[in-house]
C-alpha cells in the first residue's frame, strides 16, 4: 500500500536505496572474481585438452566414422574457404602497402632533385646579385672621391654629386634587399625539404615494415594452407561439440573431454556476461539514483532556508516494491563460492530477477513516479 514520507524520510530513503544498489553491485563483484579465477583455471584445462585432440581428430580420416569424417571434412573445407579470403586480402594489402611505401620515395626523391635543380638557379642569381652590388659599392666609393675633390668647386656640383651618391645608395639597399631574400629562399626550400624527408622517410619505413609483417603472414598461410586448414578446421569442429560422436579410442576419450569442457566454458562466458549486464545495469541505476538524491536534497535545503511548511512525498506501491527488491537480490548473489561453481545458476538468478523487476520500462516507472511525487508535494508551496 501506498505511503507518504517527510522530505526529510524521502531523501532518506533514496540514500537508503542507492545504498542498497551498491551493495548488491559490490557482491555480483565477488561473484565476478570467483568467475575471473575458476575461467582462467578451466580455460587452461580447456586448451591442453584442445591440444590433445587436433592431432587425434585431424590425423586419423582412415579412421573417422562416416558422420565425424563428414563433419571434419565441412569444417577444413570452412576453414579453407575463410583462409583463401585471407590470403586474397592479405596480397592486395601488401600490394597497396607496397605502393604507398613507392608513393613517398618517389615523392622524397622529386623534392630531392627539385631542389638541386634550384640551387644553380639561386646561385646564379646570388653571384648575379653579388656582383652587382659590389659594381655599386664602387659607384659609390668613386662618387665619395669625386665629392672630396670638388671642396673648392660651386655648390651646385657637390649638389649634384651627393643626389648621385643618394641615389646608388639606394640603388644598393635595393639589391642587398633582393640579395638577402635569394638567400632566405634558399634556406627556407632547404629546411622544407629536410622536413618533408624526414616525413616521407618515416611513411616509407612504416609502410615497409608493415608490407613485411603482411607479407609474413601471407607467406605462412600460403605455405602451411593444406596444413593450418585441417588443423583450424579440427580446432573449430572440437570447439563446437556439445556431444560425444563415435568415434575410436583414444580419440573418443578426448572427444569427452572437448565437451564436458565446452559446455564449462560456455558456462562461464555465459555467466560472465551475465555479469557485465548486471554491473552495467547496477552502475546506471545507482548513478540515476543518486543524481535523483541529490536533486531532493537541494529541496530539502530550500525547505529549511526558507522555513517553508513540511511537506508529504506520497510514493507508489512499485516504489516500495523497488525498496524491498534489493535484500533479495543481495541475497540471491552473495555466496560467491558456491555460485563460483555454478554459473548457470547465478545467471538463471540474476536473468529472472532482471527480467522481473529491472527491465528498461520498469526502472523508468520508478523514476517518473518518484519525480512526479515530488513535483506534487512541493506545489502546496505555491
């Protein structure tokens, strides 16, 4: 039935149950560990069982009875299949990588030869330059003695004289100008190219060294396809048994084992997932809850500023369902050892109680309730 809380009690129980959440979170992490410990364990059971019976499974088609024989020869055939698509891939990846790598040492060595072709160009315009400045400077120099020579000449001569000297000054900061950005040409091209090299070096060496590791791989497949066919093909046949075929000795008695530890380890995954799916889950509603909390806590701290009149937060029956679910569930996952054992049933536990009580629309209900219960109350505020 239906109750209604105090502000104060209302923001108590939403810390009461973000409080719950995460406690019942922190035992599905005892659950997750004990899963973690006995998987990894059981994995390494799993894989020297597998090593056991690919050779058995994969070397003995004289001996196969007619159903497993057929079913191993589908598998390589798969298997076959998926690792020619592979090599395909593989040669058109080293081929492009091939080309990229020829892409930038073709570009390095265009900018390479575009700069020599550069550099006697600039040359000639600096020596150009040069000896032009230095016909200037002379210029110059001559005008000074002419001046120094015509102390007892008429004004207008030394007049002259200096407009001369002014104007070749000029004429000189003109080409030691021009001088200047000829060799800053020449040292901005050189230090673009040192960069871009250093770039395209890098790009070519990248591309390289992946074109060998493809290469690599192409070439062990290509070499080892009739090979690594029947051997991945067994693998996947063993990997997928979920009961024993017929089959001789000793290849049956491994053939037992590849199950049994088949459906442990499918156990496992499965509860492992289950177990992300319940922390993700656990995760998002403590979060909404909490962010929820903190909300009521503000209006609580307006309530008591402001000396505003008590108030009642009427919550739905789901709300106090929602309350009483989280001792159960803690309950349903708290023996981490026993649940370490079996994790069918932790997942057949946790699946039902999700399914029942913390679907998507569910947990959206319990929100919109509580908010619109609080949104309610505080009207008689005005």
């Amino acid at each position: 039935m239906a109750e209604s809380l105090n502000l104060a009690r209302f923001c108590r129980f939403l810390a009461d149950q973000h409080q719950a959440i995460e406690s019942v979170y922190a035992e599905i992490e005892q659950v997750q560990r004990q899963f973690n410990q006995v998987y990894h364990d059981r994995l390494q059971e799993w894989q020297a069982a597998m090593s056991k019976a690919v050779p058995l499974l994969a070397d003995g088609d004289s001996r196969l009875p007619p159903p497993l024989a057929q079913s191993l020869l589908e598998a390589v055939q798969q298997e076959r299949k998926r690792m020619e698509e592979e090599i395909a891939s593989l040669t058109k990846q080293v081929q492009e990588k091939r080309a990229e790598g020829d892409r930038a040492l073709s570009e390095a060595q265009a900018e390479i030869a575009a700069l020599r072709q550069l550099n006697p160009e600039l040359n000639a315009q600096e020596e150009d330059l040069k000896a032009r400045c230095a016909a200037i400077q002379q210029q110059v120099r001559d005008l000074d003695s002419q001046i120094k020579r015509t102390s007892f000449l008429s004004f207008i001569q030394r007049h002259r004289l200096r407009q001369q000297r002014s104007a070749r000054q000029a004429a000189l900061s003109a080409e030691l100008g021009q001088l200047r950005r000829v060799r800053q040409l020449w040292a901005d091209e050189r230090k673009k190219q040192e960069t871009d090299q250093v770039r395209l070096h890098g790009l070519w060496e990248t591309a390289a060294i992946e074109a060998a590791q493809l290469q690599a791989r192409l070439d062990y497949l290509q070499t080892n396809l009739d090979l690594l066919s029947r051997q991945n093909g067994a693998s996947n046949l063993l990997a997928g048994l979920q009961a024993v075929p017929e089959a001789p000795e000793p290849l049956h008695t491994a053939l037992s084992a590849m199950v049994e530890l088949n459906q442990v380890k499918a156990a496992y995954e499965g509860g492992l997932r289950t177990v992300a799916e319940a922390l993700g889950l656990l995760k998002g509603l403590a979060e909404g809850m909490e962010r929820f909390r903190k909300s009521a806590d503000k209006v609580l701290e307006e309530q008591q500023e402001y000396h505003l009149r008590e108030i009642q937060i009427r919550l739905s029956d789901d709300a106090y369902r929602f309350r009483n679910l989280w001792p159960e569930f803690r309950n349903q996952v708290r023996d981490e050892k026993s649940l370490g054992a079996d994790p069918a049933e932790f997942s057949r536990r946790v699946n039902t109680l999700i399914k029942e009580h913390l679907d998507e629309q569910s947990i959206a209900a319990i929100f919109e309730n509580m908010g619109q219960a609080l949104n309610e109350a505080t009207k008689a505020w005005g």
